[in-house]
C-alpha cells in the first residue's frame, strides 16, 4: 500500500495563479481532508470530506475550493494564489473518527 | 481559536528524562490523538484515546485524558535524542460526520 500520496511535492506560483493539488489514498478510507500549516504552527484544516461527493468547510476554506469524484482521491483547488497562501499543504485520510494517515505534504510559495 | 492548546510551547530535557506535554480543548470530543511531527516531515500518528478512557500506554509513551476537565497529558519516559520533534494534539469532534481540529503543539529538544 502507497498510503497517502500528495502531488506536487513543491510549487511555486506567482500571485493570481491557479494550481490544482492531488491528494489519493489507497486504503478505502471515507474520510479526508486538507490542512495546511504554517511556521511553528499547527495544522489548521481548510475542507474536509465525509464521502465521495461531499466537501465541508473547515477552519480557513476561503480562498480553496476542493472535489471529492472518487472515493480516493480529494483535490484541492486555489483559484488565484495570494501570497498569505505560501504554506504546507498536508492531505490526510481515515475512517471514521479514527487516527488519520498523512501523506508528505506540498510546499507551496506564492510570490 | 483553536480547539487544542498545548502546554508548554517548547520543553527542552536531557536524554534519559520524561517529558510531559499538556492538551486543553474546549468543546465535547470523540477521542483525542497525538501525533508527532519531525522537521520537514509529515505527521506520525502517536495514540489515540477515546472519550470513555482515562490512559492508555504505547511503550514509552503514556496517555491520559479527562474530560471533565477537558485536558489530557503525554508522558515520554526516558526520552532518547530521536524523540526531537513536534507534538500535536488533536481532537476528533462531531460535526457533520466527524472533524479533527489540531493544537499549535509543543516543541520537545532532548539533549544527548
């Protein structure tokens, strides 16, 4: 098993530009979700998914959107990067209410 | 705000010490977790207490957790220089389903 895979696993955007991030898992997981963190912080969970083709917000979804088609894949979506965007990205999945698996996490700089 | 603070921010020990870190939330919960997090690195899944337990051990690790005073504690006894790392604490809650909101966590340095 792979477990969480997160691509890219860097990206550099200037501000305005979109991008796209792909997060799969493999362990036919129902819940995922996307956080991004920033220096000597914590997580914080942007959106988050119950279900293939159910999104919820999460503490900071302004700016994000995301898509769950498939069971196993979760995107996330930043339709014009700001530069209060430049984070860690981690993508994370489980079953119900039980640990979560974290994929690598993508370092995005928006400049 | 957040739902998880920890307590201390950073703790710095010699190897061979325990370390205790402190978790306080705010709202009813499912179960708590720990996760440990290495510089750079994603988060390592520790344990996870649920709300009807008062302590679990995971080796040298040890957990409590009491929900009337909304707070749980991590014990790592006889740390070792590997046990360097983030701490997190992170709490499962219902909310249309279930969501996890983590703590700003606390940043443990263990000196050989």
């Amino acid at each position: 098993n792979a477990g969480v895979t997160q691509t890219p696993k860097f990206r550099v955007l200037k501000t305005g530009q979109s991008m796209t991030l792909l997060c799969a898992q493999d362990m036919n997981h129902e819940y995922m979700y996307w956080y991004r963190q920033d220096p000597g912080m914590g997580l914080r969970l942007i959106h988050y998914s119950v279900g293939e083709g159910t999104t919820a917000k999460g503490e900071v979804p302004d700016g994000y959107n995301v898509s769950r088609l498939k069971k196993q894949n979760f995107l996330l979506g930043l339709e014009s990067a700001a530069p209060s965007q430049t984070s860690v990205y981690f993508c994370a999945s489980s079953s119900r209410a039980t640990r979560e698996y974290f994929g690598p996490g993508t370092r995005l700089t928006v400049t | 705000s957040q739902q998880g603070e920890e307590d201390p921010q950073a703790l710095s020990i010699q190897e061979g010490e325990n370390a205790t870190m402190n978790c306080s939330y705010k709202t009813s919960i499912n179960n708590l977790q720990w996760y440990r997090q290495n510089s750079g690195r994603g988060l390592v899944h520790l344990i996870l207490i649920r709300s009807n337990e008062r302590e679990k051990h995971s080796g040298r690790l040890r957990v409590t957790l009491d929900t009337s005073k909304k707070s749980s504690s991590l014990l790592i006894t006889a740390s070792r220089a590997a046990d360097t790392a983030s701490y997190f604490c992170a709490t499962t809650v219902p909310s249309g389903g279930f969501k996890t909101i983590f703590g700003a966590g606390t940043r443990l340095f263990v000196k050989a």
